[in-house]
C-alpha cells in the first residue's frame, strides 16, 4: 500500500521536478554562455556543433531504452518531425541568437518571458487548454500566468537604473524586436505541437534525436551562407568545448526530453507557466559566481515568479481532480 502511494506521489512530483531541471539548465546555460562562448565563432556555426552532440546524445539514448518499442516511421511522420525542427529548433534559436545584433538581450528576454501567455492563448485556440474563466481555476490560472510574467518582466527591467537600459544603441532595433517575437512565436507554437506528434509517434528519445538531426542539417545550410570560410568553423577546443556539450546535453537534449514528455501528460501551458524560472536562475547563479549585483526589482521579481506558479500549479491542479471527479462519475454511472 505504501509503494502504491509513493508511487502515485513520485508520478505528481516528476512532471514539476523535470521542467525545474529545464529552466535550471536554461539559467546555467545562459550563464555559461557569457562566460565561455569564445569570440570568433559564428552563431550558426556553434549551433550546428551542438545540435549534432545533442543528436547523438538522444540517438544512443533511443538505442538504450526504445530500442524494443519504437513505433515505425512512415513518410508523414519524417514530413512532420522534420517541420518540427524547422519551427522550433531551427527558426527560433537562429531567430533569437540574430536579434541580439539589433537589440540589447533586456529586451530580448523581456519578449522571452511572454512564452506563458502566447502558449496560453495558442492552447486555446487549438483547443488543448480550456479557458473557464467562469470557473475559480479558470481565473487562477490566468491571473497566475500574467503574475509570473509581470514578475519576469520586473526582474528585467528594474535595477535602478536610468531607462536608458532600454535601448540598445545598435540601430534598426524594429529589425531586431520583429526578429525576436517571431521566435519566440516558433517556440511556443513548437511546444503546443509536441503533445499531439508524440500521441502519432509516441516514441519521444527517438523523436527528439530526429528533430536535432534534421535541425543540424538545416542550420548547417544557414551557416554555409553566413560563414562559408573554413577557418570559421574552427573550434578553440577549450572552455567553448564546455558550452557545446552541456548546450546539447542538459540545455537542448534531456531539457528537450522532458519538454516533450510533459506536453504529453500535462499540456503546453503547464511548461509555459515554469518558463519565468529561468531567468531566475540566470539571476541567481549570476549574482553568486559572477559577482552580479542583486537589486530591488530581482527580489521583487522572484516573488512574483514564485507566487504566480503558485497559483497556477494550485489552479491546475484543482482543475484536474474536478475533471477526473467527473470521469469518475461518469465510469460510475455508465451501465
């Protein structure tokens, strides 16, 4: 009886526990990403490295552990899969790595920060979330979601500073904030469709090592363009070594993992509303190995981060036990 209840309790922890791990993978990332990203390299040349390690990271993996069950491809699943990693590896990362040469990073992770809501609405539409604002976990996660986004927003924008952190001084900023809201639109329209392709192909290593296996092909076309000279595809083989491999492995290959894994139990909002946790992290591990200082707005943003998922995951939750009561009711009431 106890191994049945810490069962069931570990299956409620785990989904929370996974997108945790991925926005501390993306917190360390960023980090990482400042301190050790050596000049020199181009940006699409670095993700071409680094989706090919996270290819064969998920590749071994799919042969470790779906290797008995893998479902079998057809030509519709390759066109889909393939369309996948356009949208949401491909398009959105070299999207958002290419606006930072119009736009300061304030503002490209102040558009980051609204994946919850543009998630939020595109789940409605397709209809993978139900809005029921009539309802109290209607309005709870609503008002949860916008919570943890004004507190992301915060953390942003308030360092006591003048507004001139706003700007970014590099000239055709327009270029750069279209650039920079149209990934994170791939994204969050990448994370709606996971759920529905993994009940097609429900075989998520394997569909995982697939989409950065198409997405290294198709950055390498970008990259061909944008760096055709052979030396600037040279690796320094140092601390850029590092970046590549915990990008691919923590940040893009188990993080990827287990984004696709929860759309398929708890839906895209679920991982939208843990999105704001990232740039917490980044704020943390910046202010205690990088010497960063903590300002007001970052203890009032975390607040705001922490109690908006609060609300959200409470809201959720409560939603769930009122449909599965209902399910109930009616297995119960059915002849």
């Amino acid at each position: 009886m106890m191994g049945l209840s810490l069962k069931s309790t570990a299956s409620k922890i785990a989904p929370h526990a996974g997108l945790i791990f991925v926005q501390m993978s993306t917190g360390g990332y960023i980090v990482l990403s400042k301190v050790m990203l050596v000049p020199g390299i181009s940006t699409p040349v670095f993700l071409v490295y680094q989706f090919l390690v996270a290819a064969i990271f998920m590749a071994v993996m799919a042969l470790l552990f779906e290797r008995c069950n893998r479902p079998p491809l057809t030509i519709p699943i390759l066109f889909r899969i393939f369309l996948l990693a356009l949208i949401g590896l491909t398009m959105s990362t070299n999207l958002l790595a290419a606006s930072l040469f119009f736009i300061s990073s304030t503002i490209e992770a102040a558009v980051f920060n609204m994946i919850p809501v543009f998630i939020f609405l595109i789940s409605i539409i397709s209809r993978q979330e139900k809005l029921g604002i009539d309802t109290l976990w209607g309005q709870g996660k609503l008002f949860g979601i916008l919570l943890a986004v004004s507190g992301a927003l915060v953390l942003s924008f308030w360092h006591g500073s003048s507004s001139s952190r706003l700007t970014s001084g590099m000239g055709n900023w327009p270029l750069g904030l279209f650039m920079v809201v149209l990934g994170v639109l791939c994204l969050s329209a990448w994370i709606t469709l996971l759920g529905p392709m993994s009940v097609h192909y429900p075989a998520d290593m394997s569909l995982n090592a697939l989409m950065f296996f198409f997405a290294t092909i198709q950055t390498a076309v970008i990259a061909l363009f944008v760096s055709p000279v052979l030396s600037q595809w040279q690796l320094q083989w140092s601390l850029e070594l590092v970046n590549i491999i915990f990008g691919a492995v923590c940040y893009n290959g188990l993080s990827n993992l287990f984004i696709t894994w929860c759309a398929t139990l708890k839906g895209p909002t679920f991982i939208a509303s843990f999105s704001p946790l990232g740039l917490l992290f980044a704020t943390a591990l910046e202010t205690l190995f990088l010497g960063q200082t903590l300002y007001m707005g970052s203890a009032a943003g975390a607040v705001l981060i922490v109690s908006g998922l609060y609300i959200f995951l409470l809201s959720k939750s409560k939603e769930e036990s009122h449909y599965y009561f209902l399910d109930e009711e009616a297995y119960v009431a059915a002849p």
